[in-house]
C-alpha cells in the first residue's frame, strides 16, 4: 500500500505525466464521444460551404466552428471523427505487436539457442531499416486498406518490444528466485509468465505508451501518401494532404489536423516520459 502511495506521489508531482495524462485522457473521451456530438457529415460535400473560413462559436455549434475544406467539409467534425480512427488504429497495433514482442521476447530470452537467433536476427533486420520506409514497402504490397495499415504497424514495431523483452529476461532468468523455481520443479511456462513477466511490466507500459504516439504519426503519414485510411474516410493525414494545396487560400484546412496530430504526439510522449520517471526513477534522466 505504501508502495502505491508513493508511486501515485511521484505521478503527481510528474509534470511530464500529469500534463501527458490530462491531454491524452480528453482527446480519447472526445474520439468516443465523436459521433453523439458532432452535427455535420463528415464525409458528404456541400459545395455551397466551400473552403468557407472558420466561424468559431459565430454561428454556434451548427456553425463551421474551424471554417470547411475544399468540399465544404466541416473541419471539426473530420477532425474528430478521424481522431476515432487514428485511436483505433493505434491502439489495435500496439496491443497486437506488444503482445506478439512479449510472446516472441520471452521465449528468445529464457531459451536461446535456435529460438534466439531466428527471432532477434530476423528483428535486427527490421530495425536496420527505416520503419517508414518499410511500412510503406509493406502497404504498397499489400494494399492500402486499414486492415493492412495494422498488420504494417505490429510488422514495424513488434522488434523493439521483442528486443526489449528480451535483454530483461536474460538479467532475470539468471536470478535466485527464478532458480529457486526450477529446483522446485515450476514449469517454464509459469515461470515466465508468473515470475519473469510481472517484473519487465514497468518498461513495457512505457514504451507502449511511446509507441501509441508513434503509430499515430506513421498512420497520418501513409494516410497523406494515400496508402493508408482512404477517401472519403477522414483521417489527420488525408485532411492535411486535402489542404496542400490551399495552404495560402485557406490554411486552416491543414493547420487543424497539423496542430492535432502534435499535441497528440507530445501528449503521449509527455505521458511515456512521466510513467518512466515514476515507475522507475532509476531511468530518470
């Protein structure tokens, strides 16, 4: 108990997570309340409203409160539609590669030998190259679809949970207490989930953190490329490449979803830093 009390202390006094936290926290309650709120369509044209600039509260919340795009979207409306989409995907990549990195992690650490090398061989060539270069590589191949922009995203990012995984287990494994288990015949399977994997938890939930931000980012780049989420589906990316081409006409058609997909970035940077800093001082820098 007190061991919670002082983790949850050294959280508040975190400027990095309570910022991050409260950030992250609204822009995900306003991505589920999306679709109750919002009053516009955000996918169907109304030329009438073309690239018409923003109203902000002139006109109320019927208004184009961040002005239209050049179809005569509402711009809010996209941006927080398109933040369901980003979450969403975001999300499901980072649970799905951190689940498989944990998965291939343990089991390359606590045995080694052909397990090892296969998996961390193959890891140190994804990490070799660009992940953005090969997300795109992969989509290209696979097609632009949001299934596929998921299995590109854990493809990508499943090497840094699973190395990270990894370089634990081998400093746990050869601890007193995971010895103790084997001589009193505990199965390796119970022993890595039991005892090894509660003990690597702290640096994962960072990371993870980290990467939710990440995978965002590398979304609304393959949106922009158009080989990511595709028209008329909103997304950050495709509403800044929509607005390229009006950057001096009507900025703000970028700037909404520019702006957005920075804070969010930083937020969850902000939040991975202040979890890092609480969860294991050690790490502080």
């Amino acid at each position: 108990m007190k061991r919670k009390s002082q983790l949850f202390t050294r959280l508040k006094k975190s400027k990095f997570f309570v910022i991050g936290f409260i950030i992250s926290i609204l822009l995900i309650i306003l991505s589920i309340i999306a679709p109750f709120i919002v009053i516009h369509d955000p996918e169907l044209p109304d030329l009438d409203n073309t690239l018409n600039p923003p109203e902000y509260f002139s006109k109320g919340w019927s208004g184009n409160i961040l002005g239209a795009d050049n179809l005569g979207r509402d711009i809010l409306t996209r941006l927080l539609i398109g933040s369901r989409y980003s979450f969403i995907i975001a999300g499901t990549a980072v649970i799905s590669a951190i689940f498989l990195g944990i998965i291939i992690g343990l089991y390359a650490g606590y045995y080694g030998g052909w397990i090892d090398n296969l998996f961390m061989r193959l890891a140190d060539i994804q990490l070799s190259l660009p992940s953005l270069l090969l997300a795109i590589a992969i989509v290209a191949a696979l097609g632009p679809s949001i299934p596929n922009l998921i299995i590109v995203l854990i493809v990508t990012k499943w090497p840094v949970i699973a190395r990270l995984v990894r370089g634990n287990v081998l400093i746990i494994r050869e601890t007193e207490f995971v010895s103790a288990s084997r001589v009193l015949g505990a199965s390796d399977t119970w022993i890595m989930f039991s005892q090894i994997l509660p003990n690597i938890l702290t640096v994962i939930m960072v990371v993870a953190t980290q990467l939710v931000g990440h995978m965002i980012l590398i979304e609304a780049v393959l949106s922009f490329l158009g080989l990511g989420v595709q028209p008329p589906i909103p997304s950050w990316g495709i509403m800044i490449a929509d607005g390229r081409n009006y950057l001096i006409l009507a900025p703000w058609i970028v700037m909404a979803p520019g702006i957005a997909l920075m804070i969010t970035v930083i937020a969850f940077n902000f939040l991975g830093d202040g979890l890092r800093d609480a969860l294991d001082p050690k790490m502080k820098t």
